[in-house]
C-alpha cells in the first residue's frame, strides 16, 4: 500500500529563514528519493529558473498521520547538483567530518513562545499580566498557558523518534522550552529542525501558533535563546578541555563571528539583563547564566563535562551554530593537544 511522506526544508527568507513541508505519496517497498519544488515561491529561485531540488537526508516516523507515514528532511540543491546558498547543513558537513575523531556532541535548549493573535498566550487583552517570576516551572491555571499543546508536542516528538531530553514552562507566560540531545552535530540540527516543524504543525491543531522571535515581548520580560551545550570526548573527561573550549571562543574575532551568527535580534536579546551578558563582551564563568558561557557547577565539581553557550537566539539556524563551535574549539582542542 503506499505511504505518505512529508518533505521537510528550509526555505531562503530573510534574515530568518522559515520550515517548508509538502506531501509526496510512495509506492509501497520504495524509499524516499529525490524530488523538487518551485524556488520562486521559498526566496531560493528566480521565476525564469524556478527549480530548485530536495535530497532526503534523515527520516522520521511522522506521528501526526500515523501508520506507515514518514517524516523527510531534505538539503536543498541547485539543478546541477551544487548545494543551494541557503543550505547551511552542506557547510557543517565538512566540518563535522574534520572534527569527527574529537565525538562532539550537543544539547540544545530550544526556547519559543505560543502566540494567540498578536499577543502572547497568557497576556490579557490590552493589558499585561503579572511580571515574571512565577511562571517558570510553574503549575495552575493563572501562571501556565498552553500546556495541552507542549505535552502534545512532547508525545508527538517521541513518537517520531527524535531525541528530545525534557520540557519545562519558561520565564513568560506562554513561553516554553523543549530540549533535544545529546547528539553529534548533524543529528542535533536536523532533529531541532523537525522538533521545530512539529511544534508548528501541533500548534495549528490547537489554533495558536509559535514563535521562535528572540524578543517576543517589549519590555521588562525575558527573550528566548537556543542556550547550546556543548562537549567533545576529551572534554568529558578533562576538566583542561573545558577551560581550552570556554576560552578559545573568546579569542580574537570569534566572538564577533560567533554572535553575528547567532539569530536574528541578538543585540535585543543579549543586553546585560534577564540572564544575559551583553551581546559584544566575551565571558565564561561557573553557574554564571549573566556569562556568554556557563560551565555547569557540576562540570567544576567533576572535573570534567561540558560548556554552554548561553547566547545563540531562539531563531538560530542550528547547523550554523553547531558548525561555528565545532569548528572554533575543535581547533583550539587540537593546538592545545586535547583530543
């Protein structure tokens, strides 16, 4: 019998770049190959050469059809084989690959933030609610707002395969958190982006949508990042690895490249304040959430763990951003003979 596949992409809109999916239907016994859409349409094309070209790369069981319905998340290709300039997941391959022996691997704390109409759910109409401090991890009908559809998300992602770690109610009403990982680099950012599509897709059902802006309210709330956790096998066992890692994206230009990379609206986000440092000055420290990087007070304790890396925004490209720390502290590990 055949089944029902949906192409997952990202699409060329800027600066943010935005989930595409469509169906294809598959003969029973046949895998998921390549297939193309009208580039026009996703900012990746002109009219007069519209066609652009989706090659599977992972597959998930697609938990909102069910049966034998897949998931596909596709890189996006030129007609002459070449990656499309908006395929930021063939420039992390490379990299992945040079930096493979080193087994880094990621967890990355997706924050984002349910909206009904134009205001966030939990706000009252032409109002505000209470400020901000009972609502993280919090529990009751006057603090939490959207619960059925995280805990639907939640069941949704399992069912698909995916290695989401946890939930938890954030800092503003209507804001969440998902966590997915530990993973390596290509594992991580196509499962954060098929996580993100189906938080979309659950949402949809409910009737609200979901933001991943950096900023979601003016004012004195929080904003919402994508807090990256970071760890090479060296670094797991060494506490030295730590402190090469959390330095070296503090040397010379990288913090400048590292944060331009960061999302959009990370000068909004990133300002000194809600547990943030400021988005042009470099720091690490232990338990610090007012650092560029914290190092867990467990990792001190231990000796050995990971690193976070607090700034990157709710909206970052993922294969960006895994690509950026791979490549920085990879380098710095290899110089300083920690592999």
């Amino acid at each position: 019998m055949p089944y029902k596949a949906e192409y997952i992409w990202i699409d060329g809109t800027e600066p943010t770049a935005k989930l595409r999916s469509k169906t294809k239907i598959i003969a029973d016994g046949e895998e998921p190959g390549t297939w193309g859409f009208d580039g026009s349409s996703t900012n990746q094309a002109e009219g007069h050469a519209s066609d652009r070209v989706l090659k599977p790369v992972a597959t998930y069981k697609d938990p909102i059809r069910g049966g034998d319905s897949i998931l596909v998340m596709c890189e996006v290709f030129n007609i002459d084989g070449t990656p499309h300039d908006s395929n930021t997941r063939a420039l992390l391959r490379p990299v992945a690959e040079k930096y493979a022996a080193q087994e880094s691997l990621f967890g990355i704390e997706q924050e984002y933030t349910f909206f009904e109409g134009s205001r966030p759910l939990g706000f009252p109409i032409g109002g505000y609610p209470a400020p901000q401090g009972g609502y993280y991890c919090g529990v009751g009908a006057d603090e939490i707002f959207g619960r059925p559809v995280v805990e639907k998300h939640l069941d949704n992602c399992l069912a698909a395969g995916l290695g989401i770690s946890g939930i938890n109610a954030e800092v503003m009403p209507g804001q969440w958190e998902f966590q997915v990982g530990p993973l390596s680099p290509l594992d991580v950012s196509d499962q954060l982006w098929v996580a993100r599509w189906l938080l979309y897709r659950t949402a949809e059902d409910f009737g609200i949508s979901a933001t991943l802006d950096a900023k979601p309210a003016k004012g004195d709330w929080n904003g919402a990042g994508a807090h990256t956790n970071f760890s090479t096998k060296k670094m797991r066992e060494d506490y030295d690895a730590i402190i090469v890692a959390a330095e070296s994206l503090g040397k010379g230009d990288k913090p400048l490249e590292h944060i331009t990379n960061y999302g959009t609206g990370v000068e909004e986000r990133l300002t000194g304040a809600h547990e943030t440092a400021p988005w042009n000055e470099y720091s690490y420290g232990v338990s610090n959430r007012g650092a560029s990087v914290r190092i867990p007070w467990q990792v001190e304790v231990d000796k050995k763990g990971y690193i976070e890396d607090r700034r990157p925004n709710a909206n970052v490209d993922p294969y960006v951003v895994t690509r950026l720390i791979v490549g920085t502290c990879g380098a710095a590990l290899v110089e300083a003979d920690l592999v």
